[in-house]
C-alpha cells in the first residue's frame, strides 16, 4: 500500500488566493484527519472523518477553512481566502476505524502565504 | 478543556541510555497516543492505548488512568532515536489533544 497520500507537498500562494489541500487515505481505512502544525501551537486536530461524514470540526479555525469528503478515497482542505498566518504543515491521517486507534499520516503539505 | 503538558521539553542522552518521556493530561480519556516526529517532518503513530502497557521492539509506553498520566520508555536508546516525541490525548467525540513535545537528541 502507497500508504496516505497528500498533494500538493508544497505550496506557496500570495494572501488572500485560494487553496485545495488534497489527500487520498489508505485503502480500506474509514476515518480521515486533518491537522495542522505550527512552530507556536504545535499539532492541532481540524478536523475528522467517520465514513466520509464530518464528526467532529470544532478544530477549524474559522469560515475561511472548509473540507470535503465527498467519498471514502478522497478528501480536500480549502482555505478561502488565504492569509500569512495560516502558514503550516498541514497533515492528513487515516485510521481503520475512529479516533479511538493507531492513525497513518501523510507526509505533510506545508503552505506558505505571503 | 482537556490540557497536556510534556516534560522535558528537550533531552538530550548517550547512547545506551534509558530514555523517559512523561505526559500528563488534564480531562479523562478515552485513548492516549504517542507520536514519533522525524528530523524531515514525517510522522508515525507509535502507540495508542487506554489502560496497562504496550510494548514494541525497545518502546514501552505505560497508562495510568487514575493518575492521567503516561510515560514512554526507549531501552538501549540509539542516535536513530532522535526525533521529536509528541504525546495525545482524548477520543471519541471529543478529537485529540496534543503535547508541545520532547525533542530527543540521542549522541553516539
């Protein structure tokens, strides 16, 4: 197995452009993740995935992040419109089944906006 | 609001040494992960557990439910063990909360 797949694994975007962040999870695997990891605050959950249906997205900083998974082989994070501070590594992660076990992740995107 | 503290922030040790890192958390759980982040970035999932002990190769990571504590352990520690070690609780409904981390330099 490829394993989690992420693209892109860089991207560097003017303030205020769009961003689609994609991830493709493990084959099998029925709940997905999105994190994302800064210098100041570490790791953060945004948000996860059972069976395609968003459980829990407290995480999301606020309206200008939104994801989809519109089936259990692919999911996007989009941020519109973009800013500096939302400067990251953003990790994708499956796990066979919930939050409640071992979870495989991506090798990252980090995004920079200038 | 469930918060976890790491200690120490940095380590740094011999090889040979024995290795631990502690986590405390704030709020009961329903699972406690420990994490492995590598020098280039990657990340791998060492352990999820909820209660006792999980062992694998020189990794032993230890629970105490009632003390909202855990501990990772690397016996016979080796330079390739340097990495950022990063601790998580919560579950279910509630997602994840991670440490800051313990970088881990290990010298020859």
């Amino acid at each position: 197995d490829a394993g989690v797949i992420q693209s892109p694994r860089h991207e560097v975007t003017e303030m205020g452009q769009e961003v689609t962040l994609r991830c493709k999870p493990i084959s099998g695997h029925n709940s997905l993740f999105w994190y994302r990891q800064t210098m100041m605050r570490g790791l953060e959950l945004l948000i996860y995935f059972n069976n395609n249906v968003p459980i829990d997205d407290s995480g999301m900083p606020e309206d200008r992040f939104s994801a989809k998974m519109p089936n259990a082989s692919f999911s996007t994070l989009k941020i519109q419109p973009s800013e500096p501070r939302d400067s990251a590594v953003y990790f994708c992660a499956s796990s066979p089944t919930g939050i409640d076990n071992e979870q495989f992740f991506g090798p990252g995107t980090r995004l920079t906006v200038l | 609001k469930n918060e976890v503290e790491q200690s120490p922030q940095n380590l740094t040790a011999q090889e040979g040494e024995f290795i631990t890192i502690n986590c405390s958390y704030s709020v009961g759980i329903s699972a406690l992960h420990w994490l492995q982040q590598h020098p280039g970035g990657g990340i791998v999932s060492l352990f999820m557990l909820s209660s006792g002990k999980k062992k694998h190769g020189r990794l032993i990571a230890t629970i105490n439910i009632q003390e909202k504590h855990s501990s990772l352990h690397i016996t016979a520690s080796h330079p390739r063990d340097s990495a950022v070690y990063i601790c998580a609780s919560g579950g279910g409904a509630d997602g994840l909360t991670f440490g800051k981390g313990t970088h881990l330099i290990i010298q020859p």
